[in-house]
C-alpha cells in the first residue's frame, strides 16, 4: 500500500479515535465541573466540546478533501478542510463569549467555590488524554499537510493547557485561594477566543487561495536558475489548497526549441519541483 494511503486510513481512524476521546472528556469534565463548582473544569470542558466540533469536522474535511478533481472542481476539493477551519472557529468563539462573562460576574460577585479533588482527577486524565492524541495528529499532519488535522491538534495541545490551569487551580484553591478558579477560566476563555480568532484567520485566509510560504517559493526560483534551457522567469504563482501545493509557472526557454523538446523541459521542470516541494498538487508550466 502506498505511504500516502496508508496516512490517510491512519488520519481517519485516529480522527474516530480522538472525537471519542473528546466526547467522553466533554462530559467527564463538564459533570465534575458542575457538580463541584469549578469554573476553570467547565472552562476546560468547553476547550474537549471545542475538539468534538473539530473531530467532527476533520472527519468531514478529510472525507471530502481526499476526493479528486472533477469538471466542477477542477483543483480538487481540499478547500473544504479550510471550511471545516472557520465552521469550528465560529461556533466556538460563541459559547466561549458566554463563558467569560460568566466568569467575570463570578469574579466581582466574589462566588468563589471551595476546590474539589474529583475535578483535580479530572483533569489529570484529560491531561494525559490530550496529549497523546495532540502527537498522533501532529505526526498525521506533517505527513499529509492537512491544515484540518493541523487545527485538531492544536485544539488538543490547548486542552492540555487549560487541564494543566486547571490542576494549578486547584492545588492553590486547596491553600486558600479559591478566587485563582475563576481568574484561570478567564485565562482559559481568553486563550480559546484567541485560538478561534487565529485559527479563523488561517482557514479565511486559504479560503482565498493563500502563496505558500516565501521559502518554498525561492526554493522553486533556485530550482529554476539550476536549469540551463530556462532563460528567464517571468512570474510564479502559487496556492495552497487544502493539503496541496498548485504552482503556475511562467518561463521564457529559447527561440529554437522545438514542441517536443518544450515539452519535454516542462516535464523536467514538473519533475524537478516536485522533488523539492512537499505535498505538490500539480505544477503548470507556461513557455513564453
């Protein structure tokens, strides 16, 4: 079977794997939040429900993404893991609005609930939880550049943030400061509305055919230059779709080329950047 199907079955069950994960952490934490009072374990809940919506849109995105190009999508379909990107981020930044002002009445109210030991528990395992699943996903996106999976995993690594909050707040709850519950929920909101905000960038920003990176794009000047029969490059234009890199590139090869020798300049060109830049999609040479 070849590598890249292989990372892709392995994305899918690892998604399966991680909404459960996510599921059960949602309602584990959100129980114990609730039944002892702890703002910072509900906060943290709201970080687990955060990654089902993802989950949930991974599954998705990966499903559609992996489908090929067709008439009515002549560039594939991996746009729509950037969907799945601003779908969560919106839905997201909602509920946590509600939760920091909740948070913050509780702070002036001064409603500060003693510490529970069952919500350190908690999150404790969700520590653990998290943390391996944020490095399966991250393994799966470096092999599939999957902006999707990449979203997943830092809302994973986030989740792991906000337990650890939460265990500082309760150990520092049990020595009398009971009011560091509510001031780590309001970190905890604060730090998901950034998250969301960031990661709706992103998935906006690709929705609009976002260059790669500079780097790459010098990459592929340098690849370029290395070729005698190029003499001048006119223009390179780049766009990340979905997991794929699409490049339109714009040469000048001398006048006494024949057809069959362009052709096969722009096939050593394909070849050649290809080799060089990761996840390329198609390479389209113009000859001027």
């Amino acid at each position: 079977m070849p590598e890249k199907d292989k990372c892709i079955r392995c994305a899918a069950k690892l998604s399966w794997i991680g909404l459960l994960d996510s599921v059960f952490l949602a309602i584990f934490k959100g129980v114990i939040g609730i039944l002892t009072g702890s703002r910072a374990l509900t906060a943290s809940a709201l970080y687990s429900l955060h990654d089902v919506i993802s989950g949930v849109a991974v599954i998705i995105g990966l499903k559609i993404a992996t489908r090929p190009a067709d008439e009515e999508h002549p560039f594939g379909h991996g746009n729509a893991e950037y969907i799945v990107c601003v779908f969560t981020s919106i839905i997201i930044l909602g509920a946590t609005v509600f939760l920091l002002a909740d948070c913050v009445r509780i702070i002036f109210m001064a409603e500060h609930a003693p510490p529970h030991w069952a919500a350190l528990a908690a999150a404790v395992i969700s520590i653990f939880a998290n943390e391996v699943i944020y490095r399966y996903n991250i393994c799966a996106y470096r092999h599939m550049n999957s902006p999707a999976l990449l979203a997943h995993a830092k809302h994973h690594r986030a989740d792991v943030i906000s337990s650890l909050a939460v265990v500082v707040a309760i150990i520092a709850g049990s020595i009398g400061y009971r009011f560091l519950d509510a001031f780590v929920a309001v970190f905890e909101a604060g730090h998901l509305l950034f998250l969301s905000a960031e990661l709706l960038y992103q998935g906006g920003s690709g929705l609009i055919d976002r260059a790669i990176e500079e780097s790459d794009i010098s990459l592929i000047r340098q690849v370029l230059s290395d070729m005698p029969d190029v003499k001048k490059v006119r223009d390179i234009k780049t766009r990340q779709i979905g997991r794929c890199v699409w490049v339109d590139l714009y040469v000048s090869l001398p006048g006494d080329k024949t057809i069959a020798e362009v052709k096969a300049i722009s096939g050593q060109i394909r070849h050649s950047i290809v080799g060089r830049i990761k996840h390329t999609g198609n390479v389209n040479v113009i000859c001027e």
